[in-house]
C-alpha cells in the first residue's frame, strides 16, 4: 500500500515551519516504505522555539484558569472527534495494531480533560491566623517554559501526560515528538493550531537527542518531563540537574506477574499474554517475567505456550492482527539477540519468534510471540528490559520468594499478582516494591487522575506523571505571610 511521504514540520509560534537540520525519513515498520520526512531540529532552531515560547509566557500565565480550561475542553473535543484518524496514524507510524492505538489516543485524552480541572486543581492553602494577627497561605504560579521529552511507543498518549497540565497551568511548552514516529504529534498539533491557543504558547519541534539537549540547556527553559529508556532517562536527568531544571523522568522497567496456586487460569493466562505481548511488547507496563509459585508452574506451563502461540502477527490495521511489528529493523535484530541470549544462557525456547514473517508484508520488522521456559533470576533475559515481546517463565518456592525476585530487580515499575487470595493480594501489594501495583491486571495502568508511579531505576524525580502530581510538578508554590495593623 504505498503512500506518498508527508514532509513533516515544526510548530513554532503559531506557525509550522521547516527546520534546518538534515533530513530524516519515517518508515512504516510493517512494509519499510516512506511514510513521511522532517528535517532535523538544529540548536539554533531549539534557541529559537523556547525564545518564543518564553515571550509567550507572561500574557500566557495572566490568562484567566478558566479560560486556559475552556481552550483545553476545546482541544479534547477535538481529539475526540479526531480519534479515528488518530489512531489510525499510530498503526501506521507505529506498527501496533488499530485497537491498541485506539485505546492509546483514548487515555491521551482522559488526560487532557483531567488537566480541565485546573480551577481547583491548582488552588492552593489558607490558615488564618497561622500566628497571633498572622495570616499564611500558599499560591501555586507556572514555571514559564516547560520541554516535553517523549518516546516511540506511545506518540498519541505520552505527550498528553504533560502538554494539557503544563498550558493548564500556564506554562509555555516545547513539545519534541519522537524522531522515530513524528506524524501523530504533527497531527495533533494540527488540532492545537486549530483550536486557537495563542503563538508561541504550545511549539513542537521534531529532532533527536542533540535537540533535546538544545532544549533542556536553554537558560528560559525551567522543567524538562521525559519518557524513555533507562540509560537516556539517567543522562537526562543529570543533564537536567546540571542546568539547574526541575525533571520528571519516566524510564525502563523489567516488570514481573506472579501467579499463585489458587489464580483463576481462565482469566490469567489471557490477560499475561496481553500484558506482554500488547505493542509488541514496547511498553514500560508490560509483564516481561511470570514468577509460578509452587505446583502453579504445572498448571501454568501449557496453557501459557498454547496462548502465546495463538497470538496472530499482522498489519496494524488488519481486524484479525493480535500483535504487530516492532519499531525499528534494528530494533528486531536487538530482540532476536536477546532470544538467542537467552537460549545460550540455559533458557528453553518454548515458543521462538525469531525469523517470524507475515505474508504480503515481507519488508516488516516482524518478531513473533516468544516465550522463554525455565528461566533463572541470574539470567540475563530474566533481569534486563528487552523492550519486545519476549515473556520470561521462572519459578519461586512461595510468595515470600516470589517477592524477593520481584524485589531484586534494580527496576520498579509495576508488578502484579494473580491470585484468589485477599490475604496474598494485601501481602504482594505491601511488599513489592514497584510503583504500580497489579491484583488479577498485568497492566497496572493508572487513570488519568492518578498518578503514574514509578521507583528505582524506573523513575528519577519526586513528582510523578498525571494527576495531583502534575499540578504541582508543573507550578510552584509560593509562601505569603500577612500582617495588618
């Protein structure tokens, strides 16, 4: 199905202009053909875009909450009329079926209506008479420019968990897409423009890491909130550190389910497999580890290879596609790696996915569902995030074991436990030390007003994604002390 390429642009105040860098192409990840190009965001041209958005900033911050809600409720509207086609650009760009992507633009928006909440949601604290005649209260004021980082796998829904709280709140915002999959950012700042928010407030560039250290170095930019792989996420972090920003960074994850004895298969089997081999297993919530406690390894076993063999590859918009292909060519090389890995480390490869192929599309990044079987903790394959759909099977004495494996991992962002017991249910939710917690749910995904949890290596900073969190990541708050006479 070949398609002409879109030449792609930035979004600078108010206008869609080209940058200067050099050219990059956008493949579709099932057929390898050109979906689109951009030029590469230069620093010159990152100076230029936070210089327009820090003049846009001070009329910006003086709007009335409401106003910026309404504007906001305007733009969810939009999307919501747009959700079709949205979705429709993540398969294509992204490679995840129609479903998912469908799914993904929905919780985007749970997002923004959140973030409509700002009346309330950032208000801040009185106490009268804090001391005899002394009144103190707390105001909360946006930062000015706020740069949001964002990665491949999610390009409908990650950077709405910044962009609505951020102009909420009456920051200014730099939104750079990721270079890999740019035409679902690009469409939605299409509604943005078309919504009317005023120049310079929300700017999209599209570029890689140099451009992203363009933005984070600026001396007008004030937060940074970033999504993506561990390794990036830490150098992020410091360089945020090192210029004196505030920085949220979501990053890696190794996340495990454990199934009990008493776990109802019927309904376990299914969801693991989703857990795991949704988005073609690029998701930071995905089950990349199923720990079987006890004799449920006997139950377990079979149920869970005749299920991943059942997961059906194909293109994205294909009503009987169950999983799609991965993001890069690379990307696929790097997968089967990890599977070869695996399998010289001891692993049993029960189900391979390795040279996978979809018939009509023979140009695809195709992996296929994997599952890896008798599997060590010490093993490479069990402990490192290999970001594709490869489900590692280990096995644990009882729950308290189960939980120091999940417990050893440097990462901790979600865990879940499938179980019929409230008792083991409590103990797993309790001790697990992991930021989203799963009973019976392999992804441990929050609403929109909660926020995204995240410890150890996969989250550095104090305040989260989403939420009440949002609200205070993106404001500051300040201190009045009052006295009359």
């Amino acid at each position: 199905m070949a398609m002409s390429a879109k030449l792609l642009k930035n979004y600078v105040n108010g206008e869609w202009v080209s940058a200067s860098g050099s050219g990059v192409e956008v493949p579709n990840p099932a057929t390898d053909e050109v979906l689109a190009t951009y030029n590469e965001t230069t620093r010159d041209d990152a100076n230029a875009v936070v210089d327009a958005a820090q003049n846009a900033f001070s009329k910006w911050r003086s709007t009335p909450p409401l106003d910026r809600a309404r504007l906001l409720m305007k733009l969810k509207n939009a999307l919501d009329e747009s959700q079709d086609a949205l979705a429709r650009t993540v398969a294509l760009e992204h490679g995840k079926t129609y479903q998912e992507a469908w799914l993904e633009i929905e919780r985007g928006i749970e997002n923004v209506e959140v973030a409509t909440g700002v009346t309330t949601l950032m208000q801040g604290d009185v106490l009268e008479d804090a001391a005899s005649g002394i009144d103190e209260f707390a105001i909360r004021q946006p930062l000015g420019v706020c740069v949001s980082l964002n990665p491949f796998n999610f390009p409908g829904m990650i950077p709405l968990w910044s962009l609505p709280y951020a102009l909420a709140c009456g920051n200014t915002v730099v939104v750079k897409g990721s270079p890999r999959v740019p035409m679902t950012i690009v469409h939605m700042f299409e509604l943005i423009s078309e919504v009317g928010f005023p120049p310079g407030v929300a700017n999209l560039v599209l570029g890689g890491g140099e451009t992203g250290e363009a933005l984070i170095e600026h001396p007008a930019t004030r937060a940074v909130s970033f999504i993506g792989s561990t390794s990036v996420g830490k150098a992020v972090y410091l360089k945020a550190a090192e210029f004196g920003k505030r920085v949220q960074v979501g990053a890696g994850a190794k996340n495990f389910g454990v199934v009990m004895p008493d776990a109802n298969l019927d309904n376990a089997v299914p969801n693991l497999i989703a857990s795991a081999m949704g988005c073609s297993g690029q998701r930071c919530l995905a089950l990349a580890g199923v720990i079987a406690v006890g004799d449920a390894y006997q139950k377990l076993r079979d149920p869970l290879v005749e299920a991943t063999r059942a997961v059906q590859l194909g293109f994205a918009l294909d009503e009987k596609a169950g999983m799609g292909p991965v993001i890069t060519r690379d990307a696929q090389k790097r997968i089967e790696g990890w599977i070869d890995r695996g399998a010289a480390e001891g692993a049993k490869v029960a189900v391979d996915g390795r040279g996978a192929s979809v018939e009509g599309y023979p140009e695809g990044y195709w992996v296929g569902p994997t599952l890896l079987d008798e599997c060590e903790p010490e093993m490479e394959v069990a402990t490192e995030e290999i970001f594709g759909p490869v489900l590692s099977l280990l096995r644990a004495r009882d729950l308290d074991h189960a939980i120091e494996l999940v417990n050893d991992s440097r990462y901790g962002n979600a865990a879940a436990i499938y179980t019929s017991s409230g008792a083991s249910a409590r103990k797993f939710r309790y001790e697990a030390s992991a930021g989203n917690i799963g009973v019976n749910i392999g992804v441990a995904a929050p609403m929109a007003y909660f926020q995204f949890g995240g410890a150890k290596d996969s989250f550095f900073g104090t305040l989260h994604a989403q939420g009440k969190n949002a609200f205070e990541f993106f404001t500051d708050a300040k201190i009045c002390v009052e006295r009359w006479f």
